[in-house]
C-alpha cells in the first residue's frame, strides 16, 4: 500500500513519494474528459514513476484569498470515489480521494467510508475540513473523521451506526496551510491533533515561497519533539503557471504568490520553465532545511496542475523535483 511504503524510505532510495492531482470533470463533460485525462496520464505514466493519483474533492467555494479570480463559475463535478474507479480501468496505479468531511451527517459519512472502502477499493482518504471555522457544520471535524476511520473502523467497529463491520484499512491524510499561522491554536498546533487523532500523512496547500513551509516545518518539528510523536509524511504542493489566469486562480484559492515572483516569471518567455525553475529551487531550500532538522519529516511531491494546458508542464515540474535529491 502507498502509505506503508513511504514510510519505508529505503524504498525511495532513487526518488521521491510523488502524488498527481487529477481534478474530476463536470459531470456533463465526463467522457470527454476521461479521454483527454487517458491521453495525458499515459505520457505521465510513461515519463515518471507516479505513487498515486491524487483525486480532489470540488465544492462550491467562496474566495479564499483577498485576491485573484477563478478560472470559471463552479458546475457540479463526479465524485473523487467513482472517477477514481474509471481511471483504474485503465491505469494500474494507487488512488488517493479527498473527502469533505463536515458537510455531511455522521452516520452518513461512515456509511461512504465503508463503501469506499469495500466497494470501491480504496485505501487512501485525504479529510477536509470546511471554509471557515466561523461555520457551524452538520458534519463531524476532521478531528472527529480521523478518530471515526483510525480508532473505529479500522478496528472492526461502528461509530455511529452501532455494531461492528468488517475492518478497513485505510490511511488517512490531512491538509495543512503554511500561511495558516495565528496566536491562537497555530497550524502546528492543528496538525499535531490530527496526528494524535490518527493522521498518517498531510498535502499541503500550494507552496510558491519557501519562508511558510520552512517556519512550519521547524515550529512543528519542535512541538512533535514535545509531545513525543512521530514525524508524519509531508507531501508538499507545487503548480506550474504558465499565464496571469494561473496566477489569478491560485490567489483565488488562497495561495500566497510574492508579488516579485509573480513578475519575475510571467515577464519571462517561457513563464512555465521559469516557474518551475523557481518552484525547483523553493524545493531545494525546503530539503536543505528538514535535512537539518534533528529528526527531519518523510516528504514527498504532490503536483497540482491549472487545467489541461499545463499538464505537459506538471509532468516537467515532476521529474526535475525528483532529480533536486535523494533520501541517504
């Protein structure tokens, strides 16, 4: 399984974990974009070694940053869990789902993990949680689905339907915001709950300076040492932009993008090559600093792609982030 392999460095000993995001289509364009995705993950499968596939969950969002503009007005997309299912028809490779977690009933939510699980094959789970904490929601915390996957199914037993049930096997990730940094109950603080609650690994939000994910790496390594946990597998987000729509779309989602970055690579001629160099060496930055650390984290690449004219680009980012370095 994908997780248990990562934590198995030596497995890695050429390479890094790396996940692709694979956004799912809009329901009324399903087909044609399964066609459009095989002929894209084929050139990807046959230019680097990719651990999973990593299917995001889209829901009608408000802006998230102050600025920026998103790329088109939200349209119902398929599920991550049955996308994910028509991929594996023709690629033979891991899949890891997100699943919004706080939108839906309890009971309900351990009802879809179940059939995920056993219906559906899938063994990696990625929680999210809502927009805003300001948000009452019907739903359990990511906290709370942790605990639910980890503590109860995982186990052989019910939460919240009552009785026991065949156990799952599942691995269980997070998100975590570099940028995401308050007096009261800071993103280190968050993350070492969702470990304590069952947390195996975390994606990052889209990194494009390395000063966020460099803090939070050194203040959560120093409270990891405090409470006496494990390290947990980092895989950190980087996306190709190749125009100011890019840009834009990024802002929009909350991304933090230096103004001077911003300038320095869509005033380049080939805005995509040189935002890969710069992402390349935001990279390099962030590995020379967990190499550092006293017990440094398990990190891996998650590559996130603004739409279908930057996947070739994706693929680029991908093989020059895995040739950066390597684990001893």
């Amino acid at each position: 399984m994908l997780l248990n392999s990562i934590h198995n460095l030596s497995s890695f000993n050429d390479r890094f974990p790396l996940l692709f995001e694979i956004v799912p289509p809009e329901k009324g364009k399903k087909e044609k974009r399964l066609m459009q995705h095989t002929k894209l993950l084929e050139s990807l499968f046959n230019t680097i070694e990719v651990d999973a596939l990593n299917i995001p969950e889209i829901q009608n969002e408000t802006r998230k940053g102050k600025k920026g503009k998103r790329l088109s007005p939200y349209k119902e997309r398929v599920s991550p869990r049955i996308y994910a299912r028509k991929l594996s028809n023709r690629f033979d490779t891991d899949f890891v789902i997100n699943r919004v977690i706080v939108k839906k009933q309890h009971k309900e939510q351990e009802k879809w993990m179940i059939e995920t699980y056993e219906e559906y094959g899938i063994p990696n789970l990625i929680l999210v949680g809502g927009e805003s904490s300001k948000v009452k929601y019907n739903g359990p915390s990511v906290v709370t689905g942790n605990k639910m996957v980890t503590r109860y199914l995982n186990q052989g037993r019910l939460l919240y339907n009552g009785g026991k049930t065949k156990s799952t096997n599942y691995n269980v990730g997070n998100i975590c915001i570099p940028t995401r940094r308050r007096e009261d109950y800071d993103e280190p603080e968050r993350m070492v709950h969702k470990i304590q609650s069952g947390a195996d690994f975390f994606t990052s939000q889209i990194v494009f300076e390395a000063k966020s994910p460099i803090s939070l790496m050194n203040d959560l390594s120093e409270l990891l040492l405090e409470e006496e946990e494990e390290p947990p597998v980092l895989f950190w987000s980087f996306s190709p932009i190749s125009c100011q729509t890019d840009v834009n779309f990024l802002r929009w989602l909350g991304v933090h993008i230096p103004e001077k970055t911003e300038r320095f690579i869509l005033e380049h001629d080939n805005p995509a090559l040189m935002s890969a160099e710069v992402l390349l060496r935001i990279w390099e930055k962030m590995l020379d600093f967990n190499s550092q650390l006293p017990v440094p984290f398990p990190m891996g690449i998650n590559i996130s792609v603004m739409g279908l004219r930057n996947f070739d680009n994706g693929i680029l980012l991908a093989r020059e982030m895995n040739m950066a370095g390597v684990y001893d």
